[in-house]
C-alpha cells in the first residue's frame, strides 16, 4: 500500500526567509499524482502546487516550488519570501493514476510564520 | 467556477442521536466526490467516494455511510453516532481533469458528547 511521510511536525520560518517542507512516499507504481495541500486555521484545503510524476520538471507556483526526486521518492515543498499568511498545516499527498480515487495524505507539517 | 459547500459549519450532537451532513458542488457535472474525516491534528482519512448518482465506494467500515440521491449532491449519514465519530469532515471533489487534483469544501466539524 501507498504510504506517505512527513517527518517534521512543526517547522517555523521567519517572515520573507526560505523554508523546505519534507515529504516521502513508497509506492511500487510508476504512473501516479503528488500534491501539496494548505490547511489555515480556517482549516479550508487549499491546493498549493501539484506534480506528476511524469514529468521531470519541478512545478512552481509563485513563491512554492518542489523538489521531486523520483529515484529517492522525495517531494519537497520550499516556500520562498515567506509570507504571515503561510502559517499553516501543511500535507503532502500522493495519488496512483490519472483515475484513481484514492488519495493517500501524510501526518502534516505545522508551519509557523514568525514576524 | 466551481464552488463547494458544506452544511452545517458546526454540529454538538449526543451520543446515538442520528447525522446527516450535505455537501454541493456547483459549477461542474459529473464530479467525482469525497468524503474525509480528519481527526484532530491528523491527517485526512478516506471515508467514501462517488464517481456518479448512487454509486458510493466505501474505504473504511464504519458506523457512517454516504449516499448521491443527485449529481451534485453528497450525504454523509450515520444512524447512531459514537463518541468516536467526532471530528472534522471535509467533504472534495474532482473533476474529469483528474490530474488536477481534488478541491475541498470549508468542513464541517461534529461533537458527539
């Protein structure tokens, strides 16, 4: 079964510095979905950047980009100029297929923005 | 554009009383949707999805269950609530663009006392 990890917690960013969020999977498909998801304390999820595994090339989206090492099953999220309203739960996800209707979620990072 | 809503924001209910939670999604046909439950300070827990009016995929058996009467349409139920069926529900949907991803809808957070 697909399981996916974050292993930091919390983490904390002081305001317009850089932080990297940490996300592993294991999985045994080679067609699958990896995305990040912004939780606020309005506790809305909010989809924060996507990347298929296909593609080689980082997404990027203004100030979030990834760090997707296929080999290692590695998916990191850095945000750069970070911002107060960055300050959330942050969740890594992972989905197998273009159909597949089961997304696996990890425990979440807290991140904490500090002025 | 694509809007998802869930009713009620808030819900206090006793332990064996029944539940209905409802979620819409306005803008699309054809969504696939979602129920997750999410416990607090976890992650999100899969509890059944819909790729169409009254078909519904149950990932963890439980003391729920979900019904699509419409294509916009999806119930979270429960006959008789347990004090582990507290929690935050987030109710999600996807389109045919499946790559896109899923989008949430603001929640609804149930107390069972």
């Amino acid at each position: 079964a697909q399981t996916v990890t974050q292993s930091q917690p919390e983490m904390s960013v002081q305001e317009a510095e850089t932080v990297t969020l940490s996300c592993t999977y294991d999985t045994s498909e080679s067609d699958y979905y990896l995305f990040w998801y912004k939780q606020p304390p309005s506790r809305q999820m909010i989809l924060v950047i996507r990347q298929e595994a296909y593609k080689q090339q980082n997404a990027t989206e203004n100030r979030f980009s990834v760090n997707f090492q296929k080999a290692a099953k590695s998916f990191s999220l850095k945000i750069s100029d970070s911002q107060l309203g960055d300050a959330a739960m942050y969740f890594c996800a992972y989905r197998s297929g273009f159909y597949n209707n089961d997304m696996r979620f990890g425990a979440g990072t807290r991140l904490t923005v500090k002025p | 554009s694509q809007t998802i809503h869930q009713w009620p924001a808030t819900l206090v209910q006793p332990v064996g009383s029944p539940l209905s939670l409802e979620c819409t999604v306005e803008g699309t046909s054809n969504p696939n949707l979602y129920w997750y439950r999410q416990a607090a300070g976890r992650g999100l827990q899969l509890l059944f999805y819909s790729v169409g009016i009254g078909q519904i995929s149950s990932e963890v058996p439980q003391n729920l269950s979900a019904s699509r009467p419409q294509d916009r349409q999806f119930i979270l139920s429960s006959k008789k609530l347990l004090l582990s069926d507290s929690g935050f529900y987030l109710c999600a949907w996807r389109g045919l663009a499946g790559g896109r991803g899923q989008f949430f809808g603001p929640g609804t957070r149930l107390t069972v006392l």
